[in-house]
C-alpha cells in the first residue's frame, strides 16, 4: 500500500477569546482544516480546558498563551509572537452580554480598544500575517425600531451614535459597531502588511463549547433555548423581540475559516443570517423532538407566534456565494443545541 502522504498544514492562527461559544466552533473547523491553533485565554486553566475538549487525533497542533484583559495597551504583543510564525488572526474575543455595571470598563474598552490592540501588535510585532478576521456582529449592520430599512446587507452600518453608546440600550451594539469601525480605519490609515475581513453573524445559536463548566455561563445568545429545556418558560414563552433573526454557529465558523483563505475575501465584510425565528417556533421545534421535555412547556394552546408580519428583510447570499457556506435550518441548529445541552448531565445536573 502507498504511504498516506501528510498533507502540508493550510497555516498557523492565533484564535483569540477560546473559552467563547462561537471560538470553540470557529477552534474545531481550523483544526478540522488542517490549521494549526494558538488560543488565547484569560488563565491557564481556561487554557488547560480549552486544550482538554479538543479530540486527542489533533490535540498536539493546538496549544494556548495567556492574555488578560485585553482592554491593556499591548496585551497581545507577546501573544503575537510566535516560533513558527503565524500566518493568520481570527479575533472573536469581545464582551457579549446585555447588562453592564460600567459601560467602558466592561463592555466599550475591551471591544474597542481589544480590536486596535491587537492590530497595531501584529503590525508591530507578527509580520508575518496575511489575514485577520475579526467577529463582528449584525448589531453593527442594524438599526433598531422605529428606524429599520426594508432590507439589510453589509453595505449598512447601524446608525448609533457615540453619545448614545452609554445608554445601556445601546452599548452592545455600539462596541461593536465602533470596534468594527476602528479596524477598518486602521487598515486604511496604517496600511499594513495583511488585509481583513469581518462576520457580521446575527443572532447565533447551535452546540454548547466542550469546555463550558456551568450552564450558568453560557453564551447570551442561547440563553432562550436553555431557558426552555429547563422549564423557565413553564408558565409563558417569553417575547422574542428585538431579535427575529438567527444563524447557525457553525456556519459562522466556516465562513471565519474561509474568509481566512479565499483570496477575494480580504476586504469584505459578511452579514450573515440563516432564517428567521421566534421564540414559539424554537418551542415548537423543541417538543417535536423532545417529547420527553413537553412537561416544561405551557399548553400549546396558550403560545402565540409574535413573529410581526411586517418585518424588514435581509440579504446574506454574499457569504454563501464568495465563502461557500450552506446555511443551516433552524429545526437543525434548535436540535443540536438541545442534544447537545441534554448530553452533558454535568451540567444539566441539579437545574
Ligand atoms: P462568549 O461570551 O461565549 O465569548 C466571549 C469571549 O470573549 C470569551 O472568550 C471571553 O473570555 C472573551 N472576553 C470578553 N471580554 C474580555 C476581556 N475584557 N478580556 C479578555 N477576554 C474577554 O460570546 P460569543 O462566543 O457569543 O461571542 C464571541 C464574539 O462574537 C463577540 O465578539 C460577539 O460580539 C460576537 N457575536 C456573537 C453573537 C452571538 O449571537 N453569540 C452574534 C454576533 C456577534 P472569558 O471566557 O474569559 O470571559
């Protein structure tokens, strides 16, 4: 039999943010394309877990460096540097939550500064790198009601303003628009040796990271689908609004690793939706599927789809069309993200 001939590595990334739900996705399809993988974690136990929740077959091309508060002028200068140098950035590490005690401390800082922080450390010190890609979010895309447009792509940009961004309604999406603005800004003024390109995912649900500990700390963004397997909308589905709109995570992993090597792709920014949804039909899916967590749900009868007819539309074939990605169902995503939170009884234990 001829020798299986290895296949040279596509390249080395530092993957900054690994504990994060949509990291531990992006982490898995890097490794499962041949990359070679340099997380960031806030401690050495993060680290060790990350490293840990990998499959063993490719455990030794992932390894983790340690990164604080990445709010800190030069907090990636030495992550940066690397022997063999890396070829790529992936940035996802930013605060994804809707309550904040300080808005600067807590969510404008790390986002902001985190985004020229570790841009101006590759140019100074790592330049060897192509390409990053930073995760930034539809809220940098949107507005919110009464100022919709009709239809959403990624030539818009969310119409909040700076003096609004302390206002705890708009913080979030400030961070992210500001974070996304200032990198673009950099890439035209500073003109460095590697190009970028951002994910502009909407609302992101699928599998839990292998290496969350407590449900307690689970991603924003699956809080719903948690809160209805553990019965905390026995008595009501709560609202869906703002949000209708929903990807999958690993299609948003995909296009982080394709916009890394599809040569067109530098430059761009990808708005990316799956479909839409409401909290009525995530239930639905929900006891279709799982019959044995009907107990959890009102009667049937009582849930009432607050989808609103008159909802703007969206336009997210860019990233099928230059990144290749299929989007996936939203029965699917609803799915696995159950199976997944039902198969880990460590944490599903006492809720
Ligand atoms: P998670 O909360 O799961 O992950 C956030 C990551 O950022 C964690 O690794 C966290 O580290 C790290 N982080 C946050 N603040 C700091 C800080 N000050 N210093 C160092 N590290 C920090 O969120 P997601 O995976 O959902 O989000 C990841 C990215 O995707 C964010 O940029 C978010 O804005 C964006 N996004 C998410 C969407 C979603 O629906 N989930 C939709 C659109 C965009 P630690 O674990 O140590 O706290």
């Amino acid at each position: 039999m001829p020798a299986v001939k290895e296949q040279p590595s596509p390249g080395k990334v530092l993957l900054t943010g690994g504990t994060g739900f949509i990291a531990s996705h992006v982490l898995d399809c890097l490794l499962d394309n041949g990359f070679t993988v340099v997380v960031t974690a806030r401690s050495k136990d993060k680290g060790q877990r990350i490293v840990e929740g990998v499959d063993l077959e490719v455990r030794d091309n992932v390894s983790f460096v340690i990164v604080g508060d990445i709010a800190q002028d030069g907090a990636f200068d030495s992550a940066v540097q690397s022997d063999p140098p890396f070829d790529f950035v992936v940035h996802t590490a930013s605060p994804y939550q809707l309550h904040f005690d300080d808005p600067f401390r807590d969510c404008l800082d790390p986002a902001i500064k985190g985004t020229t922080g570790i841009l101006k450390s590759i140019k100074a010190f790592a330049p060897s790198v192509k390409r990053v890609v930073i995760t930034s979010s539809s809220a940098a895309v949107l507005n919110v009601a009464p100022d919709h447009l009709p239809v959403y792509d990624e030539t818009n940009w969310c119409n909040v303003t700076w003096e609004q961004a302390t206002d705890p309604m708009h913080t979030y999406r400030a961070s992210k628009k500001f974070a996304e603005k200032a990198a673009w800004d950099f890439i035209s003024n500073e003109k460095p040796n590697f190009d970028l390109a951002t994910i502009n995912n909407t609302y992101t649900f699928g599998p839990l990271p292998r290496s969350l500990t407590t449900l307690d700390n689970l991603n924003t963004s699956n809080h719903r689908i948690r809160d209805m397997v553990l019965g905390r909308m026995r008595d009501g589905i709560a609202p869906t609004a703002p949000v209708f709109t929903f990807v999958d995570v690993r299609d948003v992993a995909l296009a982080h690793v394709r916009a890394l090597t599809v040569a067109e792709a530098g430059g761009n920014r990808f708005y990316m939706v799956g479909e839409f949804f409401s909290n009525a039909k995530i239930s639905e899916i929900i006891r279709k599927e799982f019959p044995q967590l009907e107990s959890k749900f009102p009667p049937v009868e009582e849930v009432k789809d607050d989808f609103p007819e008159d909802h703007w539309k969206f336009d997210s074939s860019k990233a099928r069309k230059m990144l290749g990605v299929q989007y996936t169902s939203l029965e699917k995503s609803v799915r696995d993200t159950v199976a997944s939170m039902l198969e880990r009884e460590d944490l599903m234990k006492g809720q």
